[in-house]
C-alpha cells in the first residue's frame, strides 16, 4: 500500500523520536483502553505484591495510565525521556512527572513497584535492559514488584510486518509506516508529520528491540530479579511466544 502526499514537496526535517509526535500521541492513541490497563495492574498488585501504595512509571508517556492509578488511591511519580511527553502528562495530573532515563534513574525515595509499561521497554537493547534492571532494584524496596510488558515475535509478525496508517486534523496530517526487519529483530515505525502553516515535512523513526522470551529470562537470570509470573496479554494464563502480549511480574532478590 503507498500512500502520496499532496504535500511532497515540502522539505523534510529529521527529528528525534517524540519531538511531535508528543502532541498528538492521545489522539493517535485514542484506542488504547487505559482503564482496563490500570485494573489489570491494580490486580497484579494484589495477586503479587505486599501493600503496594508507592509506584514509579518510568517511560510514563503522556500519564494517562497514571490518571487512572492515581484514582485507585496509589501514590506515584512518573517519569519519560521525551520531555514533550512529560509537558503531556503534567497537563493532566497532580502526579509529579519528570524528564529520566531509564538507564540512570535519580531517586533518592524507595518505592514499592516499578512499572514500564506499553513497549516502553522496546526502546531498549539488551544490555540497557540490563542497566535498567539494576537502577530499578536501588529504588525499590523490599520485596517490591518490577512490572514490565513486551510484544512477541509471533504478533510483530501478523500486525506489523508493513503496515500504513493515515490521521488527520483540520491543520494537521501524519502517515505512520511501521515495518519489521527479521535479521536485525527491530520493529521500526516512521512517522510523517505535515502541517498547514509550516513548509517543512517532519519525520520521526522510532525503532524498537523484539527480543525471543528465552532471551529476556535469562537477562533477569544474570539481574538481581525473580520472575514470579509471565501472563498472556491482560489474563492470568501463561505468557508464551505465541501470545501478542506477555507482562512480567519480577520481585527484587535479597542483596
């Protein structure tokens, strides 16, 4: 499928991931069932944690999950490393939202969970997966919970091989060309941003690690982590590489 712009002309101009995307994610995202999401975790909670009240969303996005934790009466801070993202997420919540990277987290409060949610993880290779592991178990507490979710192989494979999608506003317009390369494992999502009063065209590539299961177990093998449960998408069946979805539960070791 190939889609034309009647704005091709215009110059294009590279820009990081989020940069505009930021400002429409919500409406790009609009889908996305965030309340089904935080009941799902608020269960995770129960089922594994021990009187969880403290949680920190590192890869925040524009903190619509949190709204809706933070009505369950959790206390949270979150945090993105696309700042346009954390303007987002201040605009709709008392939650404290700042500017952090996943690899090198700057907390000096412990906490009872860790989340990072909705292929925020993807952004990651596997040794910053692993960087990540050990800043997250400095900051969470005894027995605390490391929440996390991937997308498998097997649905990149039936969605987004190549796939083109087109949104608009009265004065805006961006094309979404998603595609997955078998030999280097990425999943890369290039999105055109067009606008009625700028002459520029601006382009955003993401790119995103799809890692095998067995692959992830044994990087939080070698972490200081505990897999306590691998669930299929939103149930509490068993996560496997023939699930779309799989969330990891993880508990912190003794030190």
């Amino acid at each position: 499928m190939i889609w034309k712009s009647k704005t091709c002309f215009k110059r294009r101009q590279q820009t990081e991931a989020y940069t505009c995307l930021s400002s429409y994610y919500d409406r790009l995202m609009d889908h996305v069932d965030y309340a089904h999401w935080a009941n799902y975790i608020h269960t995770l909670f129960q089922k594994h944690g021990r009187n969880i009240q403290h949680i920190v969303e590192g890869g925040c996005g524009t903190g619509s999950l949190a709204v809706h934790l933070l009505g369950k009466g959790y206390h949270l801070v979150g945090f993105d490393l696309a700042m346009g993202m954390v303007q987002e997420a201040r605009e709709k919540s008392p939650v404290f939202f700042w500017q952090g990277d996943l690899r090198q987290i700057s907390l000096k409060s412990t906490f009872d969970a860790f989340l990072c949610l909705y292929d925020t993880i993807h952004y990651l290779n596997l040794k910053e997966i692993f960087q990540m592991f050990n800043e997250v178990q400095s900051v969470l507490k005894k027995d605390g919970l490391l929440i996390f979710d991937v997308v498998t192989e097997n649905h990149v494979r039936q969605h987004w091989m190549d796939v083109i999608e087109k949104e608009s506003g009265d004065d805006w317009e961006v094309v979404r060309h998603s595609w997955y390369d078998p030999q280097s494992h990425l999943q890369i999502s290039d999105f055109t941003f067009t606008f009625k009063e700028d002459p520029r065209v601006h382009r955003e590539c993401h790119y995103q690690h799809i890692f095998p299961l067995h692959t992830l177990n044994e990087v939080v093998k070698s972490s200081n982590f505990t897999i306590l449960a691998k669930y299929n998408d939103f149930t509490f069946d068993n996560g496997n590489q023939d699930s779309d979805r799989v969330h990891y539960v993880l508990t912190r070791r003794e030190m």
